[in-house]
C-alpha cells in the first residue's frame, strides 16, 4: 500500500540496528503502526507486538495482520451461503476456506452506494462538485463489497476476527484503483491508468506465532498507560506538519463505514479527533518527552529524518537527560508516486536510540534483563569465521588463538559503562579492542608483537572501527609502557598458554589437521608462551598483578583459561592452577567464572575403541575483582 513515511525499505536498517546494539526484549511496541510494515517486520521475527494507530483503517490493518495468528475458518458463513468447507490437511491450505470468501466477494455485482455517490464521476455528476478518485464499476464495487461485510457482521454470519480480515481484504484492494498520487487529499485531473484496473480483493496473508498480540486505535500515551513490561518501544511519527487523517479520509470512511458528512471538492470527512501533535514542532517535542516520562520501556527507538520538523538539538536534550543515547542514519532515496521510478532528492533516514539506565547501576549500563542473561554460567556461540561474523578473520585468523570480538563485547558490556577504559596486557590482534569500539569505550592493549598490532589495525581499517591505543611492549614491564596518573576500569585478557602452542603437537590437533609442528605465539624468551608452567604462572601473576595497580577499586579481572587434556603428571586443570596463583596478589578476590563453549568446533571420536578421552570444546572465563 501506497502510504506516506512507509518503512518497507527501511526495515533491515532497522532490523540491523537492533541486532548491532545486541538488543535484546521480546515485547515490541509500536505506537505509530501506519500499514503495519515494522510491526509486521518484528513479528515474523518472533517478538509479541504491541501496535496502535489513530487512524481506524490501520487499526483493521493491525487487527489481521498483528493480532491473527492464523487463518480464520468462516464456518458460520459458507453454511449459509452452501460453500463447503475445507479441512485443512498435508494437501490443503489452511486459508482455502478464505479464498472462498474472498472469490465470492470479487463476483458480487456493483451497487450505487455512498462510494459510487461522492467519489466517482458518474455518481457525482451534476453535484456542486464532480469527483474522480474511482470510476464507476470500481466505487459501485467497492460500495457491494462493503455493505455485504457489514450485512454478515450484523447478521452474526461472521465474528470479529472474519469481519477485520475481509476489510483488509478491502482496504489493500482499494489503492491499487485510486485515481491518487499516493494519497487522497486530491484525485488526478486526468486518470491513471491503474485506476481501469479491475478491483480485486486477495486473501491478507496471516503471520503464524505463538505469541499472543494486541493492538490499539488511540493516541500512544494511552497504551503507555494501560501496558508494561515493553522491551523495544519503537516510535515513527509524522515528520512534518501534514496531518495523517486527510490524506486517507477514504480509506478511514471504508473502513468505518459511517457515511460521514462531507466538503469540499476532496470530499473530505471531518478530523478533529485524530490529529497528531507530532505535526507541530514544539507540541511534538512536548509529547515525545511525556512518553519517555512514562519509562515503562527498555530501550526506546525513534525513527525520524534530517526533514523533520523537530529540531535534533531539542531531541537529544531529552534523551541524554533520560539515558544513554546515540544516532544511526543511512542514506535513503525518496520516490515520489507516479513518477515512473525517477529517483528524487535523497534523505538521512535516522535512528535515534535511547537506553533507559537504573540510576542505581554503578557497573554498567544493563537492564534488568540483559543482567540475568550474562550471569547464565555457559555461553554458547555459533561464530561464523566467515563474512560480517568473522570480523576480518583472515588477519585475524594468522594469530594462533584469535577471540571472537561478539564474545568479548559481551564481557566488555557486563562490566563496563560507556565511556569507561578496558585493557588488556595480552592483546594478539585485538578482539579486546574491537569489542571495545564496538561497544563505545576506551581500549589499550599491550603485546610483544609488532606484527599482530599492525594486523589489528588493519583489521580495523576493513571493518571501519575505531583504532584503540596499542603499545608494543612486554606487559612484565607495565610500570615503563603506561604513565602513572592511567587509570583502568575493567581488564579482559587471554594470555598465552605455552603448553598449547609451543610444543609440538600430538592427539587432538595432529588428529583433525595432520599437522603436529609447534605454532608459539612468538619467539620472544619473555613471552609466557614459551615458558615452563611454574615460571608461566608466576609471571603471569606477575602482569596481572602489575595490570591491577592500575584497576580501579572494585574493578573487575576476566582471564580467559582452556585446560590440557590430563596425563600421569597430574589432571591438568589450568583453571584451577591460575586461580590459586592469581589469589596470591594482595586484595583480589575470586567472583566465579563463566564457561564458552564453540558450538562450531566438530566432535572427533579420541580414544575409540579403547579409552575416554574428552573434546575439551570450552573454555573457562575466571572473573575475579580488586577489592580496594
């Protein structure tokens, strides 16, 4: 449907924001449905949808395609017009029974109704004014069909969820017609030629989810008040001072079917209920901040663009004094109807974001929700090493144990606010430090490597991230890489374990590569992967030890560990090992840990047929925190 500020092509910009700021609820709202298009969009995505419009056409929109779950059956109403019925089967539709409903109402002949009367030539010849939104056989068809489904519902033929589908039916039929540049606020002197169209109902098609949805036909501050709990509350406002209402007076008058008064040479019907406060600048700016007053949401997103009547400045102040905010934006191409696909001045589409904060949360910026899903003790990921996921692994993948940047966002998340400083003193190529521009804050990273450096900043080169400060250096010897006043909030580090990566290789590694040369992170004699266990742990207490001079109280320490497969020496378990070490340095104390695990990482059968030995997919996180 021709609609104005439609986000059909804007919905994987939007979709893409969402999943980038990792985003997480499952209750979306939208308080400015239109069409349906987002709302729609966010349902097949499997979120429960909360929508509402002013307008009553887009209410009946919402109606089928938010709230229906699946086809209705129209039971009542083929008895009676003798249609059997079809059960639905593996070789059946389950929307067969609709289309049988909707094939009747196509055959229906035309009757001279209130749309044939003041809307087509024909019906208004002779009037004060002479109107041509339809021709004829379409306004006397459209008038049939709509006195036919208020007939049935007043007969109690079909209930409510029969009697929204067929008017959406309708109401999606009706445009393709119109004599109309895209909206009805004025017909075309002369006709399109889609206007000689036969109009044709189709059958809506239903979004199937196990979700249980409700819409609204009201202003949005009232859905605040009657819902909460709201995830994702998305608002896309008028962006300028014409009102919705009068630009689809038709469509408004089919759906109610209330044969209104009308004026002027439009046939306009009256508005005064259903005007947007969005449509004036400082009464829109005034609305928006009595819905981010409600605060019955957790992240809110609004669309608008660089045409808007509300100035940037005056939206900002009211996010940045409500939470955390930022902008996203895209170029977009505007199309004007009619216009044969000429492309006309371009847009910034703009995402405006903001993250509704606990004034009490003093570790980071996390809902309640997003919280509770850190603290699950096993993360489970997927990563793929190729495309957007792989974050450049091809340079990555040239150091011998490259992190996955999402995974280190996470942490970086958990125990950060935007703005704060992560470091760590092992920094390879950087999975840290991405993480870190990704998430808004600060990184320094240290490594021997001047190699892997210059891999991570071209990696940041391809992805377009912020650089973050690096130093080549060994990190025994912090106190002459980093200035005294450097103050630190959080350290995420993977050190290197020597006994993985130095030695030449026997069991798994040989087993799934054929290759059992040593690949040690570098050649350096002070490189921890070279060393010997006990001087590996004594020095890595040594740089973590160093590393927390510099944490601030209460900071947290995230060290990533992965255990050996044990033997007769002992049962290997490196974690256990590096807390023990670690809780030697005066003032820290251990918090617990977390485990990943790499989904992606294929299960070999080691020891078949003759003893167990384990596929150590996981790794262990050991989180521990400088208590003053």
């Amino acid at each position: 449907m021709r609609f104005i500020g439609c986000k059909e092509n804007l919905l994987d910009f939007i979709e893409n924001f969402v999943k980038q700021k990792d985003i997480r609820g499952n209750v979306f709202c939208d308080l400015f449905a239109g069409t349906g298009s987002v709302a729609k969009h966010f349902k097949k995505l499997g979120y429960k949808i909360i929508s509402s419009d002013l307008l009553f056409f887009s209410y009946v929109l919402q109606k089928v395609y938010i709230e229906q779950n699946q086809y209705p059956k129209f039971a009542k109403l083929l008895k009676y017009l003798k249609i059997d019925s079809v059960e639905e089967t593996l070789f059946t539709s389950d929307s067969q029974n609709a289309k049988e409903i909707i094939k009747y109402l196509n055959n229906l002949e035309g009757v001279d109704g209130f749309i044939y009367k003041n809307y087509s030539p024909e019906g208004t010849q002779g009037q004060s004014y002479s109107r041509k939104y339809f021709t004829g056989e379409n306004s006397k068809k459209i008038d049939a069909i709509r006195e036919k489904i208020e007939e049935w519902k007043k007969s109690n033929l079909i209930n409510e969820q029969e009697y929204y589908f067929l008017l959406a039916s309708l109401i999606e039929a009706v445009p393709f017609v119109a004599n109309i540049s895209g909206t009805y606020s004025a017909f075309l002197k002369e006709w399109d030629k889609r206007a000689f169209k036969k109009l044709t109902l189709e059958v809506p098609e239903i979004i199937k989810s196990n979700e249980t949805h409700k819409v609204y036909n009201t202003d949005g501050l009232k859905v605040l008040d009657q819902v909460k709990g709201i995830d994702i509350l998305y608002l896309d406002p008028p962006y300028n001072e014409r009102q919705y209402a009068p630009n689809y007076h038709i469509l408004e008058t089919i759906a109610k079917w209330d044969k209104p008064d009308i004026k002027g040479i439009t046939g306009m019907r009256s508005y005064e209920n259903q005007k947007s406060e969005f449509c004036n600048p400082k009464t829109g700016i005034k609305a928006l901040g009595e819905i981010i007053k409600k605060n019955n949401f957790k992240h809110l997103l609004l669309s608008y663009n660089d045409d808007g009547i509300m100035p940037e400045s005056e939206i900002l102040k009211l996010f940045n004094n409500a939470g955390k905010s930022e902008i996203t934006e895209q170029s977009y191409q505007r199309y004007k109807s009619n216009s044969n696909g000429e492309q006309k001045d371009g847009v910034k589409e703009k995402i405006y974001y903001l993250k509704s904060v606990n004034p009490q949360n003093k570790l980071n910026d996390l809902s309640g929700s997003e919280w509770i899903f850190f603290l699950n003790s096993v993360e489970v990921t997927h990563y793929s090493t190729k495309g957007t996921d792989g974050f450049a692994h091809h340079l990555r993948g040239k150091h011998p144990s490259p992190k996955p940047p999402q995974l280190m966002k996470k942490f970086v998340d958990f125990f950060t606010k935007e703005g704060q400083v992560v470091f760590d003193p092992f920094m390879g190529v950087g999975g840290t430090l991405i993480a870190c521009s990704l998430s808004n804050r600060k990184g320094v990273g240290v490594d021997l490597s001047k190699n892997y450096i210059d891999l991570y900043k071209k990696v940041c080169k391809e992805l377009g991230v912020v650089e973050q400060t690096t130093i080549v250096g060994n990190s025994l010897e912090l106190d002459k890489l980093l200035p005294k006043n450097t103050k630190f909030d959080f350290i995420l580090t993977d050190p290197p374990y020597g006994e993985m990566l130095s030695k030449k290789r026997t069991g798994q590694k040989k087993k799934k590569t054929g290759v059992a040369i040593a690949t040690p992170f570098t050649n350096h004699e002070t490189d921890l992967g070279n060393m010997e266990r006990e001087n590996f742990l004594e020095s890595l207490k040594n740089v973590i030890a160093k590393s927390a001079e510099y944490l601030k109280p209460k900071g947290y320490i995230a060290v990533f560990v992965k255990d050996l497969q044990p033997n007769g020496n002992g049962h290997n378990m490196l974690h256990c090992y590096i807390t023990s070490k670690l809780l030697e340095i005066p003032d820290i104390s251990f918090k617990g840990y977390k485990i990943w695990y790499d989904a992606t990482q294929k299960l070999y059968p080691f020891g078949y047929p003759h003893a167990f030995v384990a596929n150590q997919f996981h790794q262990f996180i050991m989180i521990f925190r400088k208590e003053k």
